[in-house]
C-alpha cells in the first residue's frame, strides 16, 4: 500500500507538470507575437518623432520664407541658383562623410 500512495502521488505531479507545459505551449506563440508589436510598436513612435522633426523644420522654413532673404538666397544658392553675374563654386569631396541622420537644416 505504501507504494501505491508513491505511485500516485509520483502520478498526480506529472499529471500538473504535463498540465502546465501544455498551458505554456498553448500561451507562448502570443507572447512571442505581443514581444513582435511592442518591438514594432516602439520602432514606429520613434519614426513618427523623425516624421515629426522634419515636419517641424519644413514649418519654420515655410515661416521663414517670406521674410527672410538671406535665407532664401541660401536656399537658392544650394539649389545650384545664381544671381545675375554671379558665380557660384561647388565643390566635391572625394570620400564624403556618411550621412547619421536628417540633412535638413532651418
């Protein structure tokens, strides 16, 4: 009799292990799926904050265009655009530096 209680009692504890593996099996699929969208979640906030800076710098360029001639000019000037007996120089660097990030300057 002592080692039928054993034997069941050695039962019962597999029986709960088997119980919770299979409860774990069923849940982790979700888990890793949550994991994905909070992953992608946090790389779209940050893409939506860049989206944002530059929307911020097109805004104060657009403020800055009606009244602000040198500004214009020096927009002007970097899209290759010269005054009336002007010469603009451009110059090439041969290894250039690689670009980190936003190229847009207010």
């Amino acid at each position: 009799m002592k080692y039928l209680g054993a034997i069941y009692k050695a039962a019962w504890i597999t029986l709960v292990i088997l119980f919770l593996v299979g409860i774990a099996c069923m849940f982790w699929p979700q888990f890793e799926q949550y994991r994905e969208f909070k992953r992608r979640e946090a790389r779209l906030a940050r893409e939506i904050q860049l989206e944002e800076e530059i929307i911020k710098t097109i805004k104060t360029w657009q403020e800055r265009f009606p009244s602000d001639a040198r500004f214009v000019e020096q927009i002007a000037h970097e899209m290759g655009m010269a005054k009336t007996n002007e010469i603009i120089f451009t110059f090439i660097e041969e290894n250039p530096p690689s670009s980190t990030g936003n190229t847009l300057r207010p």
